[in-house]
C-alpha cells in the first residue's frame, strides 16, 4: 500500500468510528512517509484518535512532540487547540459517569494545562478558526478555577480553620478579579475575619461584598451548606 491508500484506509476508519484500527494505521504511515506533510497530518490524526478512544496521555504526548518538531506549522493552532480539548475534557475515571463531579471539583491542574494551550492559542493566532472556541472555554476554566478555590475555603471555614479559609480567597480575588464564584468567596472572607475576631478586616471584607454584590443573598441567609454526595464514602 501507499502512504496515500494507507491514509485513505485511515480515514475510512474514522468515518465509522473504529479508531483503534486508524491508529494502527496512521502509526504505519507515519513510518512510511516520515518527513512529509503526510506524516505530519498522520500524527495529529493520531494524537485526535487516541483522545477519542480515551487515552488522554498518548495523546498529549503526541501533541507535545508534533508542537516541538513542527513548530512553523500550518496546523500549529490546531495542535494547540486539541491539547487544550484534551486535557480539558480529562474525567474523572471509572466514576465519571455516576458522580458528576462538577469541574470545580476536580483536581486543576488538566485545567491550568488546558487554559496554558488555549492562551498560547490566541495569543500566537487570533485570527484561527479555533480562537472563538478556546476564548470561551477559557472563560469557563477561569470561572471553574475560582470555584474551586472557593470551594476549598468553604471546606476550610467548616472546619473552624479560618486563615486557611482567608488565604484561599485572598488567592482567588488575586487571580480571579471577576468570576461570580467570588461572592460566596467574598462571604467566606468576611465570615472567616469575624470567628477570627479582627472586625477592621470583617468590616472592609463586608463592604467589598457589599459594593461588588449589593443584592447578594448570602447577607440574607448564610452560606448554603452543601452536604457530602451519596457516593462519597469517606
């Protein structure tokens, strides 16, 4: 076969969705015509391949090594976005589906990767097809990002450790200026001054949440507790 009928076949594969024959497939063509634009093309459809049939690594690392070997190519902006799609749509694992940990929850560091690959895009190359795409998602991940700082401090206001609670949203105001999260987060600050009994800072936390959110609902009625879902068992 030729490297033009082996990538033929390839995308025969994909178009019913047996990814793992393409992937055998491209990884063949890929040897057979290193140094093309081909074997280029091979190894995105590779790295596109390996994400689909959940293998989040592989992929990355394809990604990784065609970003660093082609770095004038074409389909750089491609190559940044589908690292950024990979590791943002990074589950949970074997669970996923019956926990429905919220993005918030889960451990950011995919995240902080996913936004660093989507930042790299727009930055490098505004007018991409992709760009319009990866500014929202990077929206999404900022919001999600200073959640989970909120969500942390709120954790640590539960259990009575009040300055840990005050540095984790003095973290999220700091980076996150503007995400909704920092209502709850401005709350916890103010609630966590006044157990700690410094009432100059209670009052300026107070008037902050009160300038930034003059109808916040947490002045009304508290934090909203939120217990331990079902699955979680310890």
């Amino acid at each position: 076969m030729t490297p033009e009928e082996i990538y033929a076949e390839a995308k025969d594969e994909f178009k019913v969705g047996t990814y793992d024959k393409a992937i055998g497939l491209l990884e063949k063509l890929e040897g057979r015509a290193a140094g093309t634009p081909l074997a280029q093309q091979a190894q995105l459809d590779r790295a596109y391949a390996l994400y689909k049939t959940e293998q989040p690594a592989q992929a990355l690392a394809t990604l990784d090594r065609f970003i660093k070997l082609h770095p004038a190519s074409p389909a750089l902006d491609y190559a940044l976005y589908l690292k950024g799609i990979v590791n943002f749509n990074e589950d949970l694992g074997m669970f996923s589906s019956i926990t429905r940990q919220d993005l918030a929850e889960r451990d950011q560091q995919a995240a902080k990767e996913s936004f660093a690959s989507f930042k790299e895009l727009v930055t490098r190359f505004p007018a991409s097809r992709y760009t319009p795409d990866a500014r929202l998602r990077m929206n999404y991940i900022l919001g999600s990002l200073a959640q989970y700082e909120v969500h942390v401090a709120r954790y640590y206001y539960s259990r009575g450790a009040y300055l840990a609670a005050v540095n984790r949203v003095q973290q999220a105001v700091t980076d996150y200026r503007s995400a909704p999260a920092l209502e709850e987060g401005l709350f916890i600050l103010y609630k966590s001054y006044e157990a700690l009994n410094i009432p100059q800072l209670r009052d300026d936390a107070r008037r902050v949440l009160e300038l930034n959110y003059p109808n916040s609902e947490y002045l009304v009625s508290g934090l909203k507790v939120k217990s331990d879902p079902w699955w979680k068992f310890w």
